[in-house]
C-alpha cells in the first residue's frame, strides 16, 4: 500500500489489516518501559491511533484532540501509538497535559510491522485510526492517504458509539 509523505508517494511495509480483521498481535513498551501486548489492550472497545511523531504538529494536535474526547467514554479505551521514545512520550504528555489516554512506544517497530503501517523510507509509522471491539476485531479504520493529514475524528468516535 502507498502513502503520500507531503508530495512524495512511500510504500508501507506489509498489508495494514482491514475492517472485520482481528488486531496484529504486538508489542509495545508504556511509560515505564513495560510490555504492553495486543491482549493487554483488549477488554474494552477502542480506538487506536497510529501517529509518527508526537513533536509534530498534526500528532500533537490529533492525540491532545482524543485525548479530550476520551474522558467522555468512559467504558472505552483510547491509545496513541509513535515511534517516539519513551523519555519522549513522557515529557510530550507532560508538556500537553495529556493523562485520558495512553501513549505507548513503538520506537522498536513491532507494531508497525505487524500492522503493516511501517514506512521504511520515513522509517516511521503512517498516519492511522482503528476502531475495535472488546475482543479485537476491527470495526473502522482510517489509513490517511496523506501523513500530514487529519483523521476523520467524528467518524472514528461515531464507530466507537456504535460499540458502547
């Protein structure tokens, strides 16, 4: 699959999984540098983000946007996935006042591999917003065909109601 980097097209590594899929099975570190597995995100209905880089504008503005919306639903979950460090991700949420969701490293790039989001010449994520239901099945994706872009937030938060 291909993306648009500003006006550059780049090949993402794999095939991201679509709607009516179950999740990759991953591995992603917290804020204390633990493993965070794809089992241990499920249990409740969620949207994950997938974001390259929380220190650049669109990441900031779509997380710290979430992360608004997440104290609203309370039955959810919502999770930012980067490829920023760990040390990184903490002094971002720290900065940004971010506490309603959870920002997890992928700054080894499991997960970008295993979800097919990896973009080995950015040698970052894509840009990209998944809905899933309790037990892992995808209900709504949205893989931006620009990076730079905004996803469609009333969309992923309209999929997410449907499951609540």
């Amino acid at each position: 699959m291909k993306v648009k980097l500003m006006d550059h097209e780049v090949e993402l590594v794999g095939t991201p999984p679509a709607v009516g899929d179950r999740l990759s099975e991953f591995t992603v570190r917290n804020d204390q540098n633990q493993p965070v597995t794809t089992n241990d995100l499920l249990g409740k209905p969620m949207i994950l983000c997938a974001v390259p880089d929380l220190d650049t504008d669109v990441c900031s503005m779509e997380t710290k946007k979430f992360n608004q919306q997440a104290d609203q639903y309370p039955a959810a979950r919502f999770v930012t996935i980067s490829n920023n460090s760990i040390a990184e991700q903490t002094d971002w949420c720290a900065a940004k006042g971010v506490q309603n969701l959870s920002v997890l490293s992928d700054a080894q790039g499991e997960f970008g591999q295993a979800m097919g989001l990896y973009v080995p010449s950015f040698k970052h994520l894509t840009r990209a917003v998944f809905v899933v239901d309790a037990q892992g099945k995808i209900t709504y994706e949205e893989i931006l065909d620009q990076i730079a872009a905004e996803p469609n937030y009333q969309q992923a938060l309209m999929a997410l109601e449907q499951l609540l």
